[in-house]
C-alpha cells in the first residue's frame, strides 16, 4: 500500500532527502523523483518480504537466495538513484 500511494505521489514522502531537509528546502525540492525512488524501493522490499514468507512456509533455498538477492539490488538502487537525482538537480 505504501508503495502504491508513493507511485501516486500522496501522502507522507518516506525519504531521507525530504525528511531531513529544512522548510525551506522542502518548499523548493522537486519531490517526483524522491517519491517515484522511494516506491520502486518499498515495492522491492514487499517482494523481498513475500519471497521470505515463502521460504519459510517451503524451506526452499532458492526463496532465500532470491530475498538477499532482492534486498541488495533494493539498497544499490536507492544508493545509485539518489546520486543520480541529485546530480540531475544540480
């Protein structure tokens, strides 16, 4: 749910660019970016989450495998997108 609310742009931006930026900064931060990354994360996290469900109810290795695998493709996106938003800003 909350990645489909952040694909919409409502409600809360959960991101660590909007949340520790000033009132100003807030004001003037193009959020369309922040929030688009924000829910491509929080969908790869569901998945990571559904396949972790799934190896335990199957104790099939390959559902591990493919949560971890998730997870860090889910970490190096933030890190990558956001140097590259904030490149793009500047």
């Amino acid at each position: 749910m909350l990645s489909f609310r952040s694909f919409q742009e409502k409600g809360f931006l959960f991101n660590n660019a909007y949340i520790y930026a000033n009132k100003e900064e807030r004001k003037a931060i193009n959020k369309k970016p922040w929030y688009r990354q924000s829910a491509i994360v929080f969908c790869l996290l569901s998945i990571a989450f559904i396949m972790a469900g799934l190896d335990m109810i199957f104790d099939k290795q390959v559902f591990r495998i493919l949560e971890f695998s998730i997870i860090i493709g889910a970490v190096l996106y933030a890190i990558i997108s956001s140097v590259v938003i904030i490149k793009n800003t500047k």
